[in-house]
C-alpha cells in the first residue's frame, strides 16, 4: 500500500471578496503552485462541464507543470447543468484536451439539496440514476 495525502487547496478567485486581501489570487496561486509543482503530486483539475475548457484556469495551472497530461485527471463538474442538446462526452473521452489519466463527470449536489438535507448517500444514488438514464452517458 502507499502512503497517500490528500490535500484540498482553496478555489483559483480572481476578485477579493469583503475582508481578503487585494492580492488574494496571488497567493492561492501560489499556494496551489508549490503543491501540485511537485513531481509525485497527482492533480485533480475540476473544471464545469457547463463552461469552455479552453477557459479552465486549473487546466491551465496543471498544464504549466504537467505539459503532457501525464499526471492530471481532470474532473468535470456541473455535467447536469450542460445546455439542452448538449453533452460532455467530447470531454469525458478526452479528445478536446488529452489527459493520460483522463476525465470523470460528476453531479454534485446543489444548494438546494444541501439545504433539504440530502444526504451522501442519496447524493450519490441520484449521480447514479441521472448518468444511468441519461440517453448519451
């Protein structure tokens, strides 16, 4: 077995918020550089499904230290809030921009349900049932 750590970093933010300091993307770049910089680190680039991955800034971060994709897996997020008559399958298969350890889609829960209490549990059957039903996944 190997040991693992897992380390959640903040969000990538471009405008401080009330009470952050006016250079606050500067330093959470920094500190999302000085962790995934490091050969051993796998990095997980969540990027929304719903959005242009050319435009995906943790895509962009992994790239500058992961120019083949060999450690990157990236993570599609929001896939339930893609435009009708649109899918993520381009994406998921990797042919817009090739990760060696590819591409998963995720439904997360969303405000709402956090709000009436979902649980892990539920969030997960309804993430089962959505890409199960879903005509393209």
């Amino acid at each position: 077995m190997l040991d693992l750590t897992l380390v959640d970093l903040p969000g990538l933010t471009k405008v401080p918020v009330q009470g952050q300091p006016q250079d606050i993307d500067i330093q959470i770049k920094n500190l999302v550089y000085s962790f995934i910089r490091q050969s051993n680190a796998l990095i997980l680039a969540l990027s929304p499904a719903n959005a242009d991955l050319a435009n995906s800034d943790s895509l962009k971060l992994a790239r500058e230290v992961d120019p083949n994709g060999e450690r990157t897996i990236g993570v599609l997020t929001k896939i339930d809030l893609m435009d009708e008559g649109t899918n993520a399958l381009e994406l998921l298969n990797g042919t817009v921009y090739p990760l060696k350890l590819g591409y998963y889609g995720v439904k997360c829960r969303s405000q709402k349900n956090i709000n009436d209490r979902m649980t892990i549990g539920e969030a997960i059957s309804a993430e089962q049932d959505y890409f199960s039903s879903h005509p393209n996944y």
